[in-house]
C-alpha cells in the first residue's frame, strides 16, 4: 500500500454519456503545432471510442481514451467525461506505459476517512460533479513522463427511459482537440424487435450527416460515427474541432402486446406499455407562487408557459387556477370543463397574473386539495379521470404554516393517495429537498426549472410528460411463492409513451416459467389481463448472444432496485432510512455500482504529486444550489449555475461559490476604518449597495492589527426613489415623502408598493425591491462589554440572476459566470492550508486552501465554507485594485 497513491472518487449518477476530454500543460494556455495541430502542448489524443451496448433497454458503455506525451518533459494528462446523472459508474482504469491502475469500489464513508490525511494535506485527483441540466462530468488527471503513453476506460451502465414514445440515449462530445482515430459505435438488441432507429447530433452539419451510418433489423441495431481528422476541422485549415455538442440516439420496439416478460438466470424483468388506449380525462390544478420573487422573468415565462399549455388541454379535462402570495387567490371557486369559452376567459385571467407579497405556500397547496376533494365529492368531475396537482415556487414558505415538515404532514394527511402532486422549483432560491420529499410521498415527483431563456419550454416540456394519462392505478402483481424482491409494481398513473417497467428473483433458479397479472383502470372499463413467459421463449430470443453483456438482466434488476430505495430513502426517517441505506449500499458494493453511498479509489503512480481527492455525487437537492456571495471584511460570492447569490460576512471576508467546480474563491479586503466600498452597481435596475467599515475598539495586541467589518449598509434604487440604511442598531427607509425607521427588536413584514422588508427579531431582515435581486442582512451581536469587538453586519445577496448584465462592485462583477483552474497543489506555510497556482482570466495567481463562514442558516455559528484564498486584497482576482472600489459616501 506504501508504494501507491492513491486517487478517491465519489460519484453521483449520470444519465448520458459525453467524451469532453480535455488535453492540458501544467502552464502554457495553448499552443498548437502547426505540421501536426493534433498535437496540443505536446498531448495527442491519438485515439477516443465510445462504445455502448444496449440490450432490453440496458445500456453498457465503454469510454475509451488514449494519448501520448511528445514533449520532453513530465505533462499532465486531463481526462474528463460528462455522464448522464440517470447512469452508474462501474469501472475506471488508467494504464500508464503498460502498467494499469484500476478503480476499487468502497463505501463512501470508510474511503472519506482512509484518505482524510492525504484529502487535508492538499492532494488531489479526481472529481464528479454536476456539469449541466442532465449531465455530471467525471475529471481525473495524471502526470506522465515524456515519450509515455496513457489510457483512460470508463464504463457506465444506465436503464433508458421510454418518452413521447420512445428511447433516448445522450452521448456529450467534446474532445477539444483534433483526435486521429475518433469513434461512436452503438450496438442495440432488442428481442421484441426495433421498429425504429435514429441518430442525430447538436454539432452534425450537413458534411458530416454522412458519416453517421445506421442500420437496423428486426432485433439489432447498429450506428456509428467514424469522422476523419479533416472532417472534425472547424474551417479547411483550422485546428479546431467541429465535434462540441450532444449526440443522441433515439429507437423505439414492436410491440404486439401490452407487455413484455423475459426470464435470465434466474431474474425476470417486465416492460409494460400498452398501447391505442382511450385518454383518461384528467382533473388538473395550477398552483402558482406568485410572491414578490418571482417578479421580473420568471413570471413572464410562467405566463407563457401556462398560455402554452392551454392550448392543449382536452375538452373532457376539467382545470383550475389557485395563486399564492402572502394571501391565495382562485380562478373559478371550483373545476370547471375546458370548453372552448372557458379557454378562451382562462388565457384573459393568465395573462393578467402578477407578483405580489410573500410566500403562502401552505395555503396555495391546502386550497388545491380542497378543490380536488370538493369536486369528486359533489360529482363535478368524471368518475374515471386522472386528479393532478401541479405546483410551480421559487422560494421558501414564509406565510402561514412555514415549517416544511409540517407542511408535508398536513399534505399528505390531505391528499390520502387521491391525487398525484408534481412539484417545480424553479431556480435555486427553492427548498429542493422539500418539494422532493413532498412529491414522492404523494405519488408524484420534483423537477427543477431552470432559470434560463427557455425556461417556459422547460414547463411546458413537463405538462407535456404528464398530460396524457392512459391508465391509473395499475398493478403488476406475480405468484409470492415464486419470486422474490421484486421491483415497485404498483403505479398511480401510466402515461401515453411511457413505459412501466418491474425487475425480480425468481426463488427457483430452474424455474421454467413466470406468469403476470395485471390490472388498471381505463377512461372506459377496467383493464386485466394475465402474461406468461418461459425461459425457452426468452432463450430464442436471446440467440444472437454477441450483442449480450454479462448477466445483464440481474444488473438491470440491481440498478432499478438501487435506484428505487435512493429514491424511498429521500422520504424516510429513523430505523426505515437505516434499513433503506444499508439494502442499497450492500447492492451498490456487490454490483460495483458509484452511487451516493459509495466512492471509488484509484491507485495511481507513485510520483504523481497529486495524490488523492474526494468527490461527493450530487444529487439535485444539494449539488444544484445557488451561487452566495457574500460580504464581511473578508468577501464572499457564492457562484452555483445561471443564478448568483452573493455575499460579505465578518471582517470583510468575500467568497465566491464556483458551482460548476463545486468550489469556492475567496479573499479580503483590508480598509481603515470609515472607508465606505462599493460592494454592487447596476445601472441598468439602478440598484447600488455600498458598506461602510469601522473597525475594533482598539488594535488587538496579539495580531497587532485592527480588525474591520460593515457597521452601516446602504442600499439605494434609484427608479423607486428609494435609500434603505441599516446598522447594528436599526433600520431606516427613505422617500421623498417621508422617513420610516424599525428597530432589530422588532418582529415586522412591511410592505408598500414595490417594497417588501421582513425583519426577523435580533437576527436578520430581508429586503426586496421591484424586480431586482433580493437582500439578505445578517446582524451580529457580541457582549456589550466585550474588551475588542463592536456589533456588525453581514450582506447576502439572492436572485443576483435579476440584476443586468452591466453589475459590477466588488461583490457585483461576479454575478456573471467565472471560471479558473487550480494547479501544483504543494504544501504552504501551515501544514493543513496547501497553497497552489490558480489560472484566471488567463493569470497566474498564487493561492492558499483555507475556509470562510457563511451565517445565512446559522447565525451565532456560521458554516465552514471551503475556498481558494487570494491574497492581496484579491489582486489579480477583481477587476482593477480594491481601491479602485471606494467611494466618498453611502449613497
């Protein structure tokens, strides 16, 4: 073990492929060899293959990538893939010069602390991160000698999804350079018969439409995507590669039948999906947060989401609209039919909603149960109808009953198994975890909504999932005496091309046969029937065994099964969650699955320098979340996807959140007291804030410094004529027509016009105004009588996504998307803070590992933030120097 070190990975689960493989030298951005401009840094990535194998549905994948160093000394060799979050990690080796070193599959625990010793003395390795909507990337990277060659395999499994009718696989594709010998193959078996097959990609033009080729024949399926060195270029002689973008194959199956049993080995899985069934009518509620945050964008597109969807509601469906705000507003007192008039008064009434106060969540929700309950009780809906509960928030409930899991309880009390509830987040400023919980314990499921330029497509895209129910209440049920840990096989509601699918152990291992009955109800009488297959029937079908990998129906039973206990787990409490963590963990370390519960470790060779590195899998509750930035004498941003909360806390400490990196920079910015700094100007919203500093009762004789913080805030929108000033002491609102001024012993929401303030008693206010971001002040406090220390504040901003593009300050110019690069992580001058090389904006800086804390949740103690530190008061870092930064007064 002394002779190895070793690199640990925690996944998280991807749900498609992507070769986006970068090539890099430690210091040199980029030079290109003009003979060979395959060649980058001395790196050729001189063959990559992505190779899948699908069979019944189960996808086996085979990324492949070698290179080779021409330089003449040591480089460092990046190999990063962007996998589907739906998909499991099962492998990854990297062969140096002959020499492989392959991945050990551990439980996320016991690697955390094998490694913590090597984790906190800076060495690194190896990451898994969220990387988009769909997608997580897998980077590793290894140092190798000059004239040596390295290959990197990774192989991921996923179960693909049926969808609007049919099968979808992404594969992401960024090599980033001209590779000699590049290729996509995909194999597809399908004993039931392909009755379709399609290939197609974002990068595609019309040259290389060609080189896919793709054939198909009753049970196999063949693509591949073989482009030339020419045909990767750009432009005839350019060295850059056309090939940036998702490839994604598309197939659907024959189907003679309702479903689809086949038996191996001793498992059984079943694939169900009807079809020319009559629609169900469904009942359907709205429920829309219309609070002061979502003004701006998000109701825009809210609007023309809702505008969308209403084109295509049926005339059997029955619907309604409820919004929250500090107080919950109906559409129509009860459901009503989607005749042509009623349409045509509900587009008037959509395009007239606006925002308004806060957040009643609890109230918007109840009220839509009530109405569902009140129109089957009275009759005013078909007997045979779908109920559906769609609930759209971009925020936290803070009217009424505010407490989450109270929330939950009285939902689920409420809706008793009745309805499915289906809940949108949309953005980051959302309890994700919450809603998810919310969701599945009702049937139905969560799904963020991305604060982006189609983010009404993306709602409209959800609807269009769940508007057209076929079945409800449908049951797959086999002999007990037979089988054994079946699958979930019982399902609220089956939607047009979708497809249900049930996995299981069959007690016998000889057993012969297996027989299915399945019951639902339907728009016009219920549906039963029973299905019984043999393994000879499976067995002929399963002829051409090249196409077939392992005991892939086994594996396909262990990735549903695991998946469906993560998924009951988010829910569980106590001894279940126990019990649910400890069935999928033992099913991930037999099956070598990376889930959230386990981690790979890989050796690598002994004279790499960066030795070891841990990274967590994220799930959307927690990977996904918002950028902070924030403010103290020492100043930090908080960057997590397209919506930046930014914020100052302490003696000012910034900190920028890097969510794509899942990192963080940060740095300080030491001022004499009484200088005031320009912390955030957009002059598009004219929203300014700037910070005065005062400093300690006197030097501290230990440090022989003087310590700084915000004892004074001024935030000012100019378009409503507004100035708020808060201090330690108390809170003042300015207008031409008058002064209004709280103290923080005050318990207060007050609003007026476009202003919102909430104070929470000797704790934290927030404050909002028009259509511009969102600010959160946090108070501290000390003792009185402390010998050194005054009470000050701290500044977090929310929503910065609502500030325009032209925002700059010292917190405002990282609002817009950054990104740096963290290279020779060596020891510093404390033992337990490495120091590195960060390169930014094409700069090298020096920086130092070390921790900030972010009082949001916790004001008396804080959270322990891990971050880049930048020295010199963020040279090289901001934009110009921090002086640059100061202004003469407040406002």
């Amino acid at each position: 073990m002394e002779s190895h070190l070793l690199l640990c990975i925690l996944l998280l689960i991807p749900a498609f492929a992507s070769s986006d493989f970068l090539v890099t030298h430690v210091r040199n951005i980029k030079k290109r060899n003009s003979d060979n401009d395959w060649v980058v840094n001395g790196i050729e990535i001189y063959k990559m293959k992505i190779d899948s194998k699908v069979t019944s549905r189960f996808a086996h994948n085979v990324i492949t990538s070698r290179a080779v160093n021409h330089g003449n000394a040591h480089k460092e060799v990046f190999f990063d893939v962007e996998l589907p979050k739906t998909a499991f990690i099962t492998n990854f080796s990297m062969t140096i010069d002959g020499i492989t070193y392959p991945g050990n599959i551990k439980e996320k625990e016991a690697a955390k602390r094998q490694y913590e010793k090597a984790v906190s003395a800076g060495q690194t390795a190896g990451l898994v991160k969220a990387s988009g909507r769909k997608t997580e990337k897998f980077t590793v990277s290894v140092n190798i000698a000059a004239g040596s060659k390295v290959t990197f395999e990774l192989i991921y499994e996923e179960l693909l999804k049926r969808q609007f009718g049919k099968y979808e696989m992404f594969i992401k594709v960024k090599p980033k350079q001209l590779v000699k010998d590049f290729e996509i193959e995909v194999n597809i078996f399908e004993p039931q018969g392909i009755s379709e097959l399609e290939a197609e990609g974002t990068f595609i033009t019309n040259d290389l439409q060609n080189v896919i080729k793709k054939t198909f024949s009753h049970k196999k399926g063949h693509i591949s995507f073989k482009p030339t060195l020419d045909q990767q270029r750009t432009c005839e002689n350019c060295s850059q590669s056309l090939l940036d973008g998702d490839f994604i194959v598309k197939y659907d199956v024959k189907r003679t039948t309702p479903d689809n049993l086949q038996i191996v080995n001793g498992y059984f899985v079943h694939f169900f999906a009807p079809t020319n069934l009559p629609k169900l009518p469904k009942n359907i509620i709205f429920i829309i947060d219309i609070s002061g945050s979502m003004s701006g964008r998000e109701i825009q597109q809210t609007r023309e989401a809702l505008l969308k969807i209403l084109d295509d509601i049926k005339e059997d469906d029955h619907f309604n609209f409820i919004l929250f705000g500090s107080n919950v507003h109906t559409w129509k007192e009860t459901l009503i039919k989607a005749t042509p008039e009623n349409l045509d008064e509900a587009r008037k009434f959509v395009r007239g909603i606006d925002t308004e106060g806060l957040t009643n969540l609890y109230g918007g929700i109840m009220k839509g149960i009530d109405m569902l309950n009140a129109a089957h009780e009275g009759n005013l809906v078909p007997k045979r109808s779908a109920s559906i509960i769609i609930m759209l928030t971009d925020g936290q409930p803070n009217v009424g009953i505010s407490n989450t899991q109270d929330i939950q309880t009285h939902v689920k009390k409420a809706i008793e198994g009745k309805y499915t509830l289906y809940n949108l987040g949309f953005g980051y400023g959302v309890d994700y975890n919450f809603l998810e919980k919310m969701a599945l314990e009702n049937k139905g499921l969560a799904r963020r909504i991305y604060p982006d330029s189609d983010s009404a497509l993306q709602l409209q895209g959800f609807y269009d999932e769940v508007s057209n129910p076929m079945l409800m209440d449908v049951e797959l049920n086999y002999p007990e005496n037979e089988i054994a840990d079946v699958t979930k096989n019982s399902f609220k509601h089956f939607y047009d091309g979708s497809e249900i699918v049930v996995a299981g152990r069959l007690r016998d291992i000889n057993q012969n046969s297996l027989t299915v009955d399945v019951t639902g109800e339907g728009a016009n009488d219920a549906l039963s029937f029973t299905s019984q297959q043999d393994k000879e029937q499976t067995a002929k079908a399963f002829q051409e065994q090249e196409y077939i990998f392992g005991d892939f129906i086994e594996r396909l039973w262990a990735y549903l099964t695991i998946e469906q206990l993560l998924e009951k787990r988010i829910s569980a409490t106590g001894e279940e969650k126990e019990n649910l963590t400890a069935e999928a963990l033992d099913l991930s370390l037999k099956y070598k699955f990376v889930t959230p519960l386990t981690s790979m470790v890989v050796t690598k060779p002994e004279e790499d320098e960066n030795q070891a590195a841990i990274a967590d899998k994220p799930t959307e509750g927690t990977a996904q979340a918002a950028p902070v930035a924030q403010a103290s004498p020492v100043h930090y941003v908080h960057a997590s996807s397209p919506t930046w909360h930014t914020s100052v806390d302490g003696d000012p400490h910034f900190i920028i959140s890097v969510p794509q990196k899942q990192d963080a920079i940060c740095f300080n910015i030491n001022e004499n007291p009484g200088a005031v700094l320009r912390l955030i100007n957009d002059p598009v919203t004219g929203i300014t804030v700037n910070g005065e500093l005062i400093g300690d009762k006197k030097v501290n004789n230990d440090a022989k410094i003087q310590n700084t913080y915000f004892g004074k805030l001024g935030i000012a929108n100019k378009h409503l004529d507004l100035k708020v000033t808060v201090t330690p002491e108390k809170i003042t609102l300015q207008k031409e027509t008058g002064k209004t001024t709280f103290t923080w012993l005050d318990s207060v929401t007050f609003q007026q016009e476009s202003l919102t303030l909430i104070i929470n008693k000797k704790k934290s206010l927030v404050l909002s105004m028009g259509s511009g971001a969102s600010f959160v002040i946090v108070l501290h406090q000390v003792w009185k009588k402390h010998p050194l220390h005054k009470d000050f504040l701290g500044l977090y901003t929310l929503e910065s996504h609502k500030l325009s593009e032209q925002t700059h300050g010292l917190l405002g110019q990282f609002f817009h998307p950054i990104d740096f690069t963290i290279l020779e992580i060596h020891p510093g001058s404390d033992p337990k803070k490495p120091d590195a090389t960060m390169i930014f904006k094409n700069k090298e800086l020096i920086v130092t590992r070390g921790w900030q804390k972010d009082y949001r949740r916790d004001p008396e103690h804080g959270i322990d933030i891990p971050c880049w530190f930048v020295h010199n008061n963020g040279a090289g870092l901001i934009d110009g120097a921090h002086t640059d930064y100061i202004v003469s007064s407040l406002f």
